[in-house]
C-alpha cells in the first residue's frame, strides 16, 4: 500500500499550521537567545570570573554557538529517524532548563561552562528536529512560509534578550542571571505547550503508523479519504535499501525512493558547505558582535545591545519583506544568490575603512542582517530539509547542523586572539570571501524547490529511480 501525502501537500495554509509551526520554531527561539545572551554576557563574565582569552573563545566553541550544539545534533538525528520527531521534543527542553538554570545559578566557570554546553546539547537536539518535522506537515506552496517562522524567532529570541540585557544593566553581573533564567522560563513553558503537537505523517508513513498519519489529517482539517491508493498507482518502483525498513511514499504518482548512500554524498556535498559559509559569519556576530563594537571606542554594555538588535530587527525585516512572500513563487536559486551577494558587500566595506568609524559598523551590521533575511539563511534552511528523504531526513538535519557548528567552534577558539593581532578587518576580509562562494555555490546548484512536494524535489534533485 502506497501513501499518498497531496491532502498534506495541497492543504491551504490553516491556523493549526501557524500554531505547531510557532511552537516549533521556539527552539529556533532559545537557539539564537541562548548564543546571544552568552555573548551580552561575555563582558561581565570577563569581569566577574576573571576570563582570559583562551577562555573566552573555550566558552564561546563549547556553548550553543558551536560544539554543545554539534554534539548535540548528531545525537538527536538518529534518534528522530528512529523513534520520531515528537520524541525528541519529550525531552529535550529539560536539559535546557536544567542547563539554563545552572547557568542562572553560577559563581565560578566550573557552573558556568557545563551549564552553558548543556544548553548547546538541547538546542543541538531541538532545532534540527523542528525543521524536519514543519517541513514534513507543510503544504507545498507554504513550506517556505512557514520554514520562514524558524528564521524569524531565531531573531526574535535575541531582541528580547537584549531588551531584557539593557533594562536589567544597572543590575551589572547579575544582570546574566536574569537572561538566562527568561530563557528557563521560556523553555519550561514551551515544553508544556508542545505535548499537544502531532507527530509528522510522512515520519508516521514511513513507520506504518496509519494511525498517527489520520490523527494527523484529521488535526490539519484534511481529508481522510484520500490516504489510502492503490499502490498500482505509480509508475515508479522505489530503489530497494537493506538497511532502511520504509514503505513506498506517493505523492502525485512521485515515488520518494530509497537513494543510495554514495548519491546523497551530492546532497551533503552541496548543503554543508553553503550551511558553513553562512553560519561562520552568523555565529560569529551572535557571539562576539559586542566584542566587535567596542572598537567604537564605547565601552558601554548597553550600545553593544542596541547594535546587535539592529542586527536581527533588519533581518526579520528582510523575511517578512521579501523572503515570506516571495520564497515559494521565485527562483529561490536568485534570492539565495542576490542575498549572499548583499552580505559580501557588507563585510567587504570593513576590510579597508575602520570599523571604529560609527558609519563602516552601521553599514556592516545593517546590510549582513537585512541581506542574510531576504533569502540565504531561510533558504539554507530550506534546501536542507528537501534534500533528504524521510527515513533520513532528521539524521541528515543533525550531520549538516553539526558540521556548521563545528566549524564555529573550531573558529571561535582563535577570534579574540585574530581581534587582539591583527584586527576586525583580517576577519572581514575572509566573510567577504565566504559570502562570495556562498552565492556562486546556491546560484549555480541549489535544487528548484519553490512549490513542490518533498519527493518531487528529491526526485529532481537525483534523477529518475
């Protein structure tokens, strides 16, 4: 029996999907809140713990920004594909708030640090996890819509950290016990709320779980009728696979087929890299991004925040402007391109005019936000979850997720000292250059997925069974 997934497919876009897609994306939500709220926090910890250098990039690679998060994926990966996206999210948010609070609590680094890698463990284990689960529930002609809400609240937590980080600024050291115990607060409660969310039909279908896939249907306000086809249906016989138990998934007469390890090397081939490109930069400003500004000859914890808001608030801009109505109609291949383009120029005004110089940091802050929004990091992250099949989607999430947070980790361990050496310009000559691969590499090859089905994309991507 084959199963056919166009009631999920060609759903309009209903309530139900904003509300599970929100309570999904808030993992996006602590991701990025969590990195940023350690980096408003860094100067304080500096003062208060005494940190050298070496062991502000060590917290920096080991938190949520880099190598918490690695681990973290590739161990939620498996286990989504195993047992089921839904599973993940039992759990996971606990060790946040275990974490959040140690951190909330801490007197010295042997509290802070393996507060701070729990926290990066769950949003390792989170964020991967939600993607594939909105992606597996969305219509096609809204799954860039709704994939864009993770991009948005993963701007979103950092505002309101920031916010929280400039009001509670008279607190001084203290004031990072507030925004870690928000971030507690947050993950406690959307713990609560996510026990009513659905598991994902085509994870459900793959599994033989008839079951969850109505239960699905009937949640979504789709038809029920139209599960069950013939599986003579199809033209196409799915690729056969001895380590996968799968059954055969329809959409449209399209057969989501069981491709071979050495063909998906070409998905991974593409997807890591432009996920590495994007995320060194990214990852870098959400942690250091108030380091940099003192080079504006302010010391001031409080202009440190106000600029990284700008940061994120030009981004979402960006989304809601260009990337939610446009990234399910256009030539995502160009939005990517255009976007990456724009962030070159970015850091390409620093690499000659200081950044001491209040317009340079403008100019850098605001293009690199509003250029990442309007198409390279919601893109990035949509290409990553139509590349790979169900059986393997969630495992692949947690392999690219956890290959870009590598790479931030191994590269956090040496931006102070490249800061204190040689200085913002060194740093900004090398984001120029991986913004300009960036565009190249989606340009040329990112797969034409605008308004189609998972499968069809996968069948596009790879060729004919």
């Amino acid at each position: 029996m084959s199963k056919d997934f166009s009631p999920f497919d060609n759903s309009p876009i209903k309530g139900i999907h904003y509300r599970w897609t929100i309570l999904a994306a808030m993992g996006d939500y602590l991701d990025a809140g969590s990195i940023v709220a350690g980096g408003a926090s860094l100067t304080f910890w500096i003062t208060y713990f005494h940190l050298a250098s070496l062991v502000q990039g060590l917290i920096a690679a080991l938190g949520p920004n880099a190598f918490g998060a690695f681990i973290g994926a590739l161990i939620a990966g498996p286990l989504g594909d195993r047992f089921g996206r839904k599973a993940i999210y039992t759990y996971d948010l606990i060790i946040l708030l275990i974490g959040a609070i140690i951190v909330t609590a801490s007197t010295n680094i042997f509290m802070l640090i393996p507060g701070y890698i729990l926290i990066g463990l769950a949003v390792g284990i989170d964020v991967p996890t939600s993607w594939s689960l909105i992606a597996e529930y969305a219509p096609k002609v809204g799954r860039g819509k709704l994939m864009s809400f993770t991009n948005i609240f993963w701007y979103i937590g950092p505002i309101v950290i920031l916010i929280l980080g400039i009001a509670t600024s008279p607190l001084g050291v203290n004031s990072f016990r507030v925004l870690f115990g928000s971030l507690a607060l947050v993950a406690a409660v959307t713990w609560i709320l996510r026990r009513g969310m659905i598991e994902s039909p085509r994870w459900s279908a793959v599994k033989g779980k008839e079951t969850e896939v109505k239960k699905a249907m009937e949640k979504l306000g789709v038809s029920p009728t139209s599960i069950d086809k013939d599986s003579q249906s199809s033209n196409s016989q799915p690729i056969p696979s001895s380590s996968m138990n799968t059954s055969n998934v329809n959409t449209a007469n399209v057969t989501s087929s069981k491709i071979s390890i050495s063909r998906l090397l070409k998905g991974f081939a593409f997807i890591i890299p432009i996920y590495i490109l994007w995320g060194v930069p990214a990852g870098t400003f959400g942690f250091f991004l108030p380091f940099f500004v003192e080079d504006l000859g302010s010391k001031s914890v409080v202009l440190g925040d106000v600029v990284d808001i700008g940061w994120f608030a030009t981004a979402i801009i960006g989304i809601l402007a260009i990337t939610m109505p446009f990234s399910d109609k256009i030539s995502r291949r160009i939005l990517y391109a255009i976007s990456a383009l724009v962030c070159a120029v970015s850091f390409a005004i620093p690499i000659t005019l200081p950044f001491k110089i209040l317009a340079v940091a403008a100019a850098n802050v605001i293009l690199f936000g509003f250029g990442q929004g309007i198409g390279l990091w919601p893109i990035t992250r949509m290409w990553s979850v139509e590349l790979f099949p169900t059986e393997i989607r969630n495992t692949a999430q947690g392999i690219t997720w956890a290959s870009m947070r590598f790479a931030i980790g191994v590269w956090s361990l040496f931006v102070p000292t490249i800061l204190s050496i040689i200085g913002y310009s060194a740093i900004a000559a090398i984001f120029t250059a991986f913004f300009i691969a960036a565009a190249i590499i989606g340009g040329l090859y990112g797969p034409k997925s605008q308004g189609k089905s998972l499968e069809t994309v996968l069948k596009e991507f790879y060729g004919e069974t």
